[in-house]
C-alpha cells in the first residue's frame, strides 16, 4: 500500500467524480469532520452508555464525551505520523499528508455510531436475541451468511452500514464521506464469515460490496476473496489506538469519581506508569503538584494527561517503527500490544484491574441486565411485526417507527430484519427504556 491511494478525496456518492481538494477554504476531509459533529447520530451519543449509567449528580464519559477524546488523542496521532511521512515517504501531492490528523480525528468521532444503547452490552444483547432468545427460529429462513451478520452483530459493521446505507427518504451514499475517512474507521476489514466465531468484523452482506469498492480504490491489500477479507488501511491502527488509550485510562478515572476505585488506589495504579528511573525528572513535577493540587479529581486529570501524553509518544514511535509491515499487511495486532518496558507493565495492570473491579461492579451489572431485557422486548415486538405487517397490532406499532426505518413490501426478510435491527441500536438509552414501558404498558402517554 502506499498513501499516493490511500489518501483519496473520493466521495461514496453514486455517480460523483473526485471533488477537488479544498472546497470553500476546507478540505474534503475537514468536511468529513464538520459532517459528523453535525450528525444526528452523532448527537445521540450524549444519551448511550459508556461503560457506567448515565450519570445523575457524578459527571461520567457517555459515548459523545468518549469519542470527542478519542478524536482529540487520534488528532495528536495522526500529526506525528504526518511528520514521518513527510521525511520518509514520497507522496506525489505533499500537502495532503496534512490532512492524516483530520482524517483519523474524523474516523474517531464516528467510531462507536453504531453501538446500540446499554453500552456494550448492548451488542450481546441483539445477538442473544437472535441465538439463544425468540429470534432463534429465523435461521432456518436466511442465507447462512445472512445469519451470520445477524447472530453476531457487530457495532463496528452497523457504523459502517449507518455511514454508507442509503436509508428511505435519505440521499444516495449514506452520509457522502471520502473513501479515506470511511476505510480508516474500519477495524476489522472482513465479512462475518471471516471472523473466527466471537471475534468482530467490519461490514454486513449488504455492505460488503460497498467495502470492496472502496478498498479496492485506495489500494488496500486484498487477503481473501471468500470469505471476504482485506488488510487493515493504516490510518486504523492510530484510530484503534487512539480508543485504546482513552477507554483504559477514562475508566480508570470514572471509577474513582463514581468510588468504585479509591483516590490512592487509583493514583497508586496511575503512577504506574512512570518509571522511577527514566521519569525522575516528571516524578518531581509530580509530587510537587500533588502537595498543591488538593482537588482530587484535578490531580487525577493531570496524571491522566501525562500518561496520554506518553502513550501517544510511544504508539506513534511504534507505528513509524513497524511502517513498512504496516504498508505491507503483515503487522500484526494493535499497537498497544506493542508496548514495551513501563507503560505495558502499568497498561496491562489497567487492564486487569478495569475487568476485576470495574467491568463487573453493580453499578454496571444493573444496566446491563435493563439492556438485556429491554432491547429484547423490541426485537421481538418489532420482528413479529414485520413478518406479520397486516394485524391490527402490527400497523400501530409500526406507524411509530421513523420513516427513514420503513420496510417495504418486497424487501428480503434479510432486509427487514436489518431494518428492525437499524431502528433499535440507533436508539438512546432513555429513548428505548421510554418505547419499552410504552410498549408494555408501564407507562401511558399523557391525556390532555
């Protein structure tokens, strides 16, 4: 691969030609910036769990607060690694390589719109439903591919399909992004069938010609044809990353605001990541800071700057260090992983420690159960409506849906399915929990 391609400013529009470069003093991949901070879904992220319940009186991450951080580490990444374009690669047109930092800070934003509500609990809830709940007997009636997506559903492939799905009354191409900002915010470039089973992947059947087109177009190396599987387009890796740092580190600090962790286990596992010989210098600054800084929260802040400080440093000197196997398909895993030395040390004892104490507290236990049940509810009210369109009961329930989730006759149960399943993951949390009590008759509308 080499970023001659997969740099490009072509647009998923049927029938467009590749736009100029700058358009009305932006660049089409400021655009794409602007496109998603405008978005509705995007909007909507405010009111879907992160990992904790959306907050009351403690202020915690939802998924709109997660992923304006993720794009502003991504942004620090994908400029560092600009820089190392420009000394080490020749691109035919060298002010595009300015665009990198955009681009990843595009993808960014965009990479958790097709998480359902609940957190991610949500995505084992729609699967569960299709496996193991009322949806079970609906496999005998798709393709086994077909099945596949909908068994397993994925929020990574549902960000892809709301970003280039043409849903009813909406204009071709989904939501028109570059080739480039579409193919750096999918992590997994393969069909559900190429995915080893409980392992993600990045596009749905209805999709898979779409990715094919655009990976094909930005020179991206294909691995498999059946099933369908490409290499990764590098600017994923940043993104990846970019989440990685953020969630482990957030977490962390969540859970000391919300007292799950206490403030000196949480600072005892925050200087973790500074080694007592290399850091000297920063240790000083620290401990000077910690006895001025009395706020708690604030003095968390500023470890937790420091530390996404150093773990951009080192991901990035990772990604310009392995560029070439980057390039060429063969790296292998996230950059992360490739931490050394201190900062994997403290990483993994992060990680341990977020899935120990965090991942399992009530707290999040209780929303994940609500997930459960509730998400399930609307699958099944919603799929028996669909096969059965003419009862009574059928007409009300679907006279509710949005326009832009309407089947239509002749669709394939594939589609319908995907359309039920389109309508409740892009639900918020109180958006569903409110549907669900109306559904069941918990809560009546208002009787003026």
């Amino acid at each position: 691969m080499n970023w001659n391609t997969l740099l490009s400013t072509r647009r998923h529009q049927p029938g467009s030609t590749p736009p100029l470069f700058r358009s009305h003093d932006r660049s089409q991949f400021q655009r794409d910036y602007d496109r998603m901070i405008f978005s509705s879904p995007f909007r909507r992220l405010q009111n879907k769990t992160q990992v904790f319940p959306l907050p009351g009186s403690v202020f915690v991450h939802n998924r709109l607060t997660h992923s304006l951080e993720v794009a502003s580490v991504g942004r620090s990444l994908g400029m560092k690694i600009a820089q190392h374009a420009r000394e080490h690669q020749h691109v035919d047109h060298p002010d595009i390589l300015e665009e990198i930092g955009t681009i990843v800070s595009t993808a960014c934003l965009a990479h958790d719109l097709g998480n359902p509500p609940f957190g991610h609990s949500g995505e084992e809830a729609i699967s569960d439903f299709f496996t193991n709940g009322e949806g079970q007997f609906l496999q005998k009636m798709l393709a086994d591919e077909e099945w596949e997506d909908i068994s397993r559903f994925e929020g990574n492939a549902n960000t892809f399909r709301l970003l280039t799905h043409t849903f009813n009354g909406r204009r071709p191409g989904g939501y028109t992004m570059t080739y480039t900002s579409l193919a750096s915010l999918v992590k997994y470039p393969h069909e559900s069938k190429a995915a080893v089973k409980g392992h993600k992947y990045g596009f749905f059947q209805s999709e898979k010609n779409t990715f094919r087109e655009i990976a094909d177009a930005l020179g991206m190396i294909l691995i498999d044809e059946q099933p369908l599987r490409y290499a990764r387009h590098p600017l994923v890796y940043l993104v990846e990353a970019a989440d990685d740092i953020c969630y482990q580190i957030m977490d962390i600090e969540d859970s000391c605001k919300l007292g799950i962790l206490s403030h000196e286990e949480t600072i005892e596992t925050l200087l973790l990541f500074y080694d007592k010989e290399q850091d000297k210098e920063e240790l000083k600054t620290i401990a000077r800071t910690r006895k001025i800084v009395t706020d708690k929260n604030e003095y968390n802040a500023f470890l937790r700057a420091g530390i996404i400080n150093k773990l951009i440093n080192a991901c990035a000197d990772i990604f310009c260090r392995e560029h070439d196997n980057i390039m060429n398909g063969r790296f292998q895993g996230s950059l992360v992983e490739h931490l050394d030395g201190t900062l994997k040390l403290a990483y993994d004892a992060c990680t341990r420690l977020a899935y120990a104490r965090v991942y399992h507290a009530t707290i999040v236990t209780r929303i994940q159960i609500a997930g459960f049940k509730i998400l399930a509810t609307l699958l099944k009210e919603y799929t028996d409506a669909i096969l059965k369109p003419g009862t009574y009961y059928a007409r009300n329930i679907l006279s509710i849906m949005p326009g832009q989730y309407r089947v239509q006759q002749d669709d394939s149960l594939y589609t319908k399915i995907q359309t039920v399943i389109d309508y409740v993951s892009g639900m918020t949390d109180s958006y569903a929990l409110d549907l669900y009590r109306k559904i069941k008759g918990i809560d009546l509308p208002e009787i003026r």
